[in-house]
C-alpha cells in the first residue's frame, strides 16, 4: 500500500488534474505513518496478551477494553474511505483512552495485568493521531498516572 500511495502523490504533484487531490493523498500519508507505529505498538500488547491467556483465567474488565479498542479500531479503517466518518473513530478512541488507568481499571491487579493497561497507552496515542489529532492532544486524553 505504501507504494501505491507513494505513487499517488508523485502523480497528483507533477499532473495539473490531480493537483485538487494532493491534501488527501497527504492525509492518507499522516494516517499511514501513524498506522505503522500502532501496529508496531500492537505487536508488543498482542506478545503481553499471548502470555497473560496461557493461564486460563477470564480477564473480564480487560477483554472488554480490548473489545472497545477493536470497535474503535475497526471504524477508524472505516474512515478511509469515507473521511467523514473519521470523528466516530475519535470518539471511540477517546472513550477508550480515558480509561488506561491501571488502577481504575484492574484496582487489584497484578503487575502483568497493569502493565497490559499501560502498553495500551502509546497504541491509542498513535491511533487517535491516525484520526488528525496531534500528539499532544492525544497524550492529554490519557488518565494521569
């Protein structure tokens, strides 16, 4: 994909015809580069959650947040081709990003199931980034810990 944008861009800068179509293909740049570094993110949860799964215990305030973190995820992708529909994947991301407070979350949680809420953390920076926001504006968004 990140050839075919590329691609894009090169054409939409040298042909007066698609010159109109040069802040989009830049947006869809931004949100490219920001998708790359959440699912670099992703990767480590995914390592955290194949571990913490291994004992078999339900985990029922975090199945939900990663539940959340999908539907959130799932109309970001949905925004793609349909721009408009990119404030529906904010506000999902928002609603999940106020609660990574490990302590709110998981009050008696051991250290692997806190440290799961934290890694979440720099994810959803970059996803709510992927939606326009700054990084700044994401990073507020977050619970101090």
């Amino acid at each position: 994909m990140d050839g075919l944008l590329d691609s894009a861009v090169a054409i939409a800068r040298l042909s007066p015809f698609h010159h109109r179509r040069r802040p989009e293909l830049a947006e869809q740049q931004r949100m490219l580069h920001r998708m790359d570094l959440a699912t670099r993110n992703l990767r480590v949860v995914v390592r955290r959650v194949d571990f913490m799964v291994a004992d078999g215990r339900p985990r029922p305030e975090l199945a939900g947040l990663l539940a959340d973190l999908a539907t959130a995820v799932q109309a970001l992708g949905d925004s793609v081709p349909r721009p408009q529909h990119v404030n529906a994947a904010r506000y999902g991301l928002l609603g999940v990003a106020g609660r990574l407070d490990p302590r709110r979350v998981l009050p008696d949680a051991a250290l692997g199931e806190a440290m799961l809420v934290v890694m979440l953390r720099p994810l959803l920076v970059d996803l709510l980034a992927a939606t326009g926001m700054s990084d700044a504006e994401a990073r507020a968004s977050l619970p101090r810990l």
